[in-house]
C-alpha cells in the first residue's frame, strides 16, 4: 500500500516526495503528467535532483514508486480503467498538493482545483469504500483567509464566507477544503495551510523562481512603499515539507487544520531589509507607505507590457495584496506538536538572494545519465 500524492513534480510536493521516502521510508504513488513512462519519470527526476543523487532516486524509482501518467482535470485521471484499479486498491491514504497557483485565470484555478480536487476526493472515497483510507491531507493556503488587514489569524477563524478574497486562486482553494470536508465526513482528515513558501533553510538551490523574483525585485529597490515595522508570513519550505510528511504519518494528529506558517514570529519589513543591507554591506532601503498607491498603479502599468519587466511587474501584481496586508497566521498547532519552528527569512535569505541573481533565476538540471535505465530507455 502506497501514499497517493499529488503535485510531486512542484516545488513543494517534490519536497514532500523526498521526505517521505527519506524520512519515513513510506512507498508512493504519484501522478504525473508526461506523455509517455520515461517522460514523467524524467519530470520526477527534474523535481527531485535537489534532494538526492541519480543512484537514489533511481533506487527509489524502482522499489518505492510506483507512477501514475495523469491529469487532475479528466475523468479518474484519464487513467485506464486497469490502473485507475490498480491507484484505489493500493492507496492507503492520500497527499493531494497538486494546483493552480495562476491567480490570474478563473478558468485555470476552477479546473485544475476545483475540478480536480473532486477527482482526488472521489479516488479517497473509492479506496475508503475498498479497504478504508488512513487519511486524506489537502494542501490548501493561508490565502483562503480572505481579505485581512492587520491581524493574526488562528485556524478556525481564517474561513469566512461573508469575506472576499483576493482572486480566483483564493476562492478555489477555500472551497477545496470546504468540499473535502463535506464529501468526506468519516475519513480522518489534515488540511496544511503554508503562508509565504520561500526558499529552502538547508541550502540557497531553488527550481521555484516566481517569488524568488518579486523578493529579489523588492530587494534591490532603494525606497520601499511599505510600512517598515509591517510584518510578513514567510516559511521555508523544508519546515512546510517536514510538517506535511510527519503530521501525514503520524497516528493521531491533535488537529485537522494547521498553519504552517511563522505567525507571532514573522518577521517585519525593517528586520528583514536591514539583515540583508548587512550582508551586502549596503544602506537599507527607506521605507515610504504613502506611496503604495502610485507603486501599484506603476506595477498595473508595467504588468500589460511584453517582455521581462511586464513578467515581473504581473508577478508583483498578484503578490502584492500578500505583502501590504500585515497580516500573520497563528502557528501554535503546529509548532507545539512537532516541537519545532520555521527558520526565521533573514537567517537564509542572503544567500537565496545572492544564488538567484548569479545563476540569473535558473537551475542547471542535470540530464538523466546516458547509461542508465529507464522504462523508454
Ligand atoms: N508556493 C507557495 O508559496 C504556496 C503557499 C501556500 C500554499 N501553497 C500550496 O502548495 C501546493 C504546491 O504549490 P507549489 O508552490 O509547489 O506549486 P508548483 O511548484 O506550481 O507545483 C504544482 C504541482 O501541481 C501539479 N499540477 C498542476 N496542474 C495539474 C494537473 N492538471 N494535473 C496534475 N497535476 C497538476 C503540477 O504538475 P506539473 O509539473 O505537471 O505542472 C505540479 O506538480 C499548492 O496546493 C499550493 O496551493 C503554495
């Protein structure tokens, strides 16, 4: 029996694959969208080099994973009817990470999340119905929250119905938990709520640059229209990774929600601008609130245009809300069952600044070694 887990070509289920297999020794079953075997077992290959060499994964690849070629948004994948089988007979319990992050398509964000959640939710109840399922966990967002300004939201109060959100991205995933609850009220269930996911404590090497941009972005600005003692929910990803595995696998997790985020302890624009000026030996940047406004309509502007400057104005568009809300996620739940916090952004921020700029936001991936096996090999 395997963990069916969704997303592991991503940057944070890749993270949660490693873990599992690593940490916990669990075997896995995971989607994987790729037109044929050696295509998804090269995308997997992509996804978990920053983990593990060759030799290992290809260990992994041959005694504890087992690979589904699918999609969220067809019928039971899009599966055969024989290995749609074969996924519920042999999952035990369920990792569904998989989404669309484009908060700027409704059409996106309702397939790939909506759409697709219930096909993950309708395999959990297939297989509950089976032989009962261990546990279904859902990676939702410390975004479902809605639209906040300067507050610390616990668990049970982050869903508001009567609260709007910030884009379709937002609204998609509140109803993901929402529908998950209701269509499976016997299943022992865990929704993870990450804030900010930036960068990995262990090392600078990232595959995800999106954020990574609007951070490197900010950080190169001589005047920020910010608020400087502001606070932002940033939490590293291994934190993010290690929380999901072990709460995943434990036996009985106090809650069924959790945060996985710095809350309280977030740190604020001054803290973290001034720990980075003192890495670069440079001035901190100043910090002027009341130009928000024309720093949003300059970004709006900038976002229609082609090329890198409209890419990375659209990125800071749609993170913007994220930063100027003030607005922290209690992490208590989680912190006090695995005795352990997230590491604090200024503590590794540097050097993720510093590797994204030399290495100009890429990854040098290494192939699939010429001499090696492989299903189409
Ligand atoms: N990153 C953050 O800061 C953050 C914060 C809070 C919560 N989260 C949540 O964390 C989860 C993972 O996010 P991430 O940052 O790791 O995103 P990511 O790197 O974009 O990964 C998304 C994953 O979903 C898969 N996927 C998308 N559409 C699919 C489809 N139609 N069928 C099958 N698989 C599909 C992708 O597969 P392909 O490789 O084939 O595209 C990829 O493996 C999401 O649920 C997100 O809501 C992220």
């Amino acid at each position: 029996m395997a963990i069916f887990l969704t997303g592991s070509t991503g940057y944070i289920g890749a993270h949660i694959a490693a873990n599992l297999l690593g940490q916990h020794g669990a075997s896995l079953n995971l989607l994987v969208r790729a037109r044929d075997p050696h295509e998804a077992e090269l995308r997997l290959w992509c996804a978990m080099q920053l983990h593990m060499s060759f030799p290992r994964f290809y260990e992994y690849l041959q005694t504890k994973i087992r690979v589904f070629r699918g999609d969220l948004t067809s019928t039971q994948f899009g599966l055969q009817a024989d290995d749609y089988d074969r996924l519920v007979h042999t999952t035990d319990s369920v990792i569904h990470c998989a989404a669309s992050l484009n908060r700027k398509s409704e059409k996106s964000c309702l397939n790939v999340n909506l759409r697709g959640t219930l096909e993950v939710v309708q395999l959990g109840m297939r297989s509950n119905y089976y032989h009962g399922l261990r546990r279904f966990s859902h990676v939702s967002t410390v975004a479902v929250a809605g639209k906040r300004k300067d507050e610390v939201v616990t668990e049970d109060e982050a869903i508001d119905w009567n609260r709007s959100d910030y884009d379709p991205y937002a609204r998609t995933k509140k109803f993901c938990e929402h529908m998950i609850r209701q269509l499976l009220p016997e299943v022992p269930k865990t929704i993870f709520r990450p804030s900010i996911v930036l960068g990995d404590s262990r090392h600078p090497e990232t595959t995800q640059f999106d954020m990574v941009k609007a951070f490197v972005f900010l950080a190169g600005l001589p005047v920020l229209p910010f608020r400087s003692r502001d606070k932002i929910d940033i939490v590293n990803v291994d934190f993010v990774a290690d929380a999901v595995a072990a709460l995943h696998q434990k036996e009985g997790p106090q809650h069924d929600t959790y945060h996985l985020s710095s809350g309280r302890e977030s740190q604020t624009f001054k803290q973290l601008t001034t720990a980075l000026a003192a890495a670069q030996n440079k001035r901190r940047p100043l910090f002027i609130p009341f130009l928000e406004k024309p720093f949003d309509k300059g970004v709006n502007l900038m976002s229609n245009r082609k090329g890198p400057v409209g890419y990375g104005a659209s990125l800071m568009k749609v993170f913007m809300p994220y930063l100027v809300w003030n607005t922290v996620f209690d992490n208590t739940r989680v912190t006090s069952e695995l005795g352990r916090k997230p590491v604090p952004f200024s503590q590794y921020s540097y050097p993720l600044l510093k590797l994204s700029r030399d290495t100009n936001f890429t990854y040098n991936y290494e192939d699939w070694p010429t001499r090696a096996g492989g299903s189409a090999a």
